[in-house]
C-alpha cells in the first residue's frame, strides 16, 4: 500500500508546511526542538506528532491545532481579494471545511506609479487594509510563500493576464504564474485568457525554470484554443527562442499537439529526415508513434521504417511492444489492450503504461472510452501484481486522455458499483480522473 500513499501532495506540501512552522516559532527556537527531537529519539522510532509534541513545547503557539490543520486535514484554503472603493478585504475559507483556518503568512503587492509590498498575516479569517491611492492592481503571494487558491479581483485578474511576465523578480514572477494556472484550473480563467498568458511569458522568459513551466502549461489550453496561427509561432519559437531548453520543449510539445496538416506533414519531414540538433533516437521514436495515429494510412511504413533505424537491441524490444498500440485495426486495438489485462503482458510496466496511453489517445477518445470500465476492473489485480507505484502510472495512462461525458459517466458508474471499494486506490482512481471531472462539469452542471 506504500505507493498508494505516496504522491505530490506529500512531496510539494510538506516543505510548504515545514516552512510555515518556522515562521510560527521562529528559527531559534524550530532548531532546538529539532535538536532535541533528534536527541530523543536517537537510534530509534518516531511519530510526527512526537516531533510536534516537542516544537510545541519551544513556543507559545497552538502547535498542535496548527498540525491537525496543516497535516491531517485534506484540501486547501480558498483566499479572495475584495477591493471596495479603496478598502481590501483578504478573506480565506476552506470549501471542504466550514470554519476551518489555515493560519499562514504571505507577501502581496499593490502595483501603481510605484509598487509597495506589505506582508500578510492571515490567522482569521479575514484580513482588512487601505489600498494605496493610484494602485492598478493587488498582487497576493508575490514572495510565493502563500499556500491556497488565491482569487485576485477582477482588475487585477485582467492586470496579471496581460502583464505578469513584466514582474523583475523571478520568484514573483513564478509565484504569479503559478496563480494564473491554479485559477485556469478552478476554470476562473478560460481557455484563451490562459494561452495568451503564457504567449506573453513565451515570448519575453529569459529564466530557465520558468520558461520551463510555460511550456508544462501549454499542453491543454493549446489543444482547446490553439490554432493554425499559434501553431506556426511555436514553430518559429523552436528554431529562434533564446533558451534552447525551450526550443526543445515546444518542439516535443508540438510533437504531442500538434492539429493542424501543415504542422503534422512537417513532423513527418522532420521524422524522415531524423537530422535535428534537438532530438534523440527516444524523441524520434515518440514522434513514429504520433504520426502512426495521425497517418493511419502510413502506420505499417512508419513503424517499421522506425524500427529499422533502432541501434539498441533492448530500445528495439521497447518500440515493438509499444507499437502494437499504434494500429488503426480496432480489432488489434482490442486484442492488445485486453492482453495488458494479463499480468504476464505487462511485466515490463513503463512500456505497458506507455501503450495504455496510446491505446486511449486523444484522437480515440470516442473509441477508447469502452475500455475506461475495463481498465478500472482490473485495478485491483495490478496492485497485487505489479510494482507499488503502478496502479497510479496506469489509471493516469487509462484516463488522463478522456475529456468526454461519456468517459466520466463510466468512472462514476464504475465508483457507483464498488461503494466498498478500497479508499486509497479509489483515491487514485479519483486523482487521475480529476482532469477529466474538470471537463466534464460543465455539461453535467455539476
């Protein structure tokens, strides 16, 4: 059950979190309570509330509520700024947990003729100051040490839209745009309003990271409100942007998204010819296993010209198995995904997780729904078998694709006929269907 436990959350939050305890106690006093935990404890076992026992005792500060919060509770705070003729109100609720605080302290900036940064304190519920005469917009969680949904107001969203990417300080400037995508995610922000965002970052971001986060970000708000004109600019970026990390992700962006004919024939160029600077004989391989699907009418030359021109053996043993997937014999789809159902099939699992993906592509989406129920069935059977971080790799390959109504009445009808199925693998069923819950909301009017 170890990998059922294990995820983001874990890893991302908990420094967030252990951070905020310093800021509580204060750094003095956090070090002797961890010299004295590690003392204590030497050589043997220890629980966190132990530790937290111990910290607690170093402050005046509720600890111990702080941790209930912080650690044992799910979810995260909401945090909207209210700007009422001149008077902000900063107010934070938790949607899963009425009256439920999550004390924290953040840095927010008014931008105006010149900008004045003012930290907040946000131990109730709401917070309250006067906002500087000539500000254009509020910026929360510029130091990026907020934790939460932060919902700016309706200036300032539109401020930060068209100019986040003019922040100086790179910490701020990825702190924002980090709070543009959590809105776009909340759907606060659509589809265009988020790929004319991160246009603005593309076309001016200098800073390695956050370019690299741009492109992480282009993926879905490309594929819902790209086009032919956006397309060819990525293009343009892949051959010219400054940074060359850059170049190369929105090359194999493109070789994931790409929609348009000109863009797909000029894939197909780039993959005959396998001479760019970028690409290796992997990204080569990715590339023959799009345009399979895309060219169906090419797959049998695509594949086995690809095949051909594999140097390792084992890459070769990967590429074959892999590629059964990519066949637009719905009969050999079938065969194939019902043989990943065998635990014999997929004892190589990165490979069979590869394959599911590919199997419930986005341009099958309408086909693949029907193997969602399946897939789902045989869950609990790939826990037993396989390695501990599998069952999450393969319900992400299963349904991380579907965006359709169809896909999320089989996962809800799947959950319906299983009420008592276990919580942690349902909570992984429930993660990696939560883009597609996202999608499906609005047509359901959830």
């Amino acid at each position: 059950y170890a990998g059922l436990i294990y995820g983001n959350i874990i890893y991302n939050k908990a420094p967030v979190m252990m951070q905020k305890l310093v800021e509580i106690m204060g750094e003095k006093a956090f070090q002797e309570g961890i010299r004295e935990y590690l003392k204590t404890y030497a050589y043997g076992n220890a629980t966190w509330d132990d530790l937290i026992t111990i910290l607690d005792n170093k402050t005046e500060e509720d600890l111990a509520t702080f941790s209930d919060v912080w650690v044992n509770q799910k979810g995260m705070p909401h945090i909207t700024f209210t700007n009422r003729c001149g008077q902000l109100e900063i107010r934070q609720k938790d949607p899963l947990h009425r009256g439920l605080l999550w004390p924290q302290r953040f840095q927010i900036t008014f931008v105006g003729t010149e900008n004045t940064s003012v930290e907040v304190d946000l131990s109730n519920e709401s917070f309250a100051l006067t906002v500087p005469m000539g500000t254009e917009a509020i910026l929360p969680n510029t130091d990026g040490r907020g934790y939460g949904l932060f919902i700016p107001d309706e200036e300032s969203k539109k401020w930060l839209l068209e100019h986040w990417q003019e922040t100086v300080d790179d910490t701020s400037r990825q702190a924002l745009l980090m709070l543009l995508y959590e809105n776009y995610q909340a759907r606060l922000i659509t589809d265009h309003e988020w790929l004319d965002a991160i246009w603005n970052g593309l076309n001016t971001e200098k800073n390695v990271l956050i370019a690299s986060t741009l492109c992480g970000y282009l993926g879905e708000p490309m594929r819902k409100a790209g086009n032919d004109e956006k397309e060819q600019q990525l293009w343009e970026w892949t051959e010219k942007h400054p940074l060359a990390s850059c170049r190369l992700q929105l090359l194999r962006s493109l070789i994931s998204n790409a929609r348009s004919s000109e863009s797909i024939e000029r894939l197909y160029r780039l993959w005959e010819k396998q001479t760019h600077p970028l690409l290796n004989e992997r990204d080569y391989m990715s590339l023959a296993y799009e345009l399979a699907i895309r060219m169906p009418e090419k797959y049998p030359s695509i594949i086995q010209t690809q095949r051909e021109r594999i140097s390792n053996p084992d890459r070769v043993r990967q590429f074959d198995f892999i590629a059964q997937a990519m066949t637009p014999d719905t009969v050999q789809m079938d065969a194939f995904f019902q043989s990943l159902l065998k635990a014999e099939n997929r004892r190589i699992e990165p490979w069979a997780a590869s394959a599911l993906a590919y199997l419930n592509h986005p341009l099958r989406e309408n086909y693949s729904v029907k193997y969602i129920r399946l897939g789902l069935e045989a869950l609990q059977e790939i826990q037993r078998t396989g390695d501990i971080f599998f069952p999450k790799n393969w319900a992400s390959a299963l349904l991380r694709n579907h965006k359709s109504k169809e896909a999320y009445q089989e996962v809800q009808a799947f959950l319906e006929a299983h009420p008592q199925y276990p919580s942690l693998l349902k909570n992984k069923i429930l993660q990696a269907a939560w883009p597609l819950y996202r999608e499906a909301a609005n047509s359901l009017d959830m």
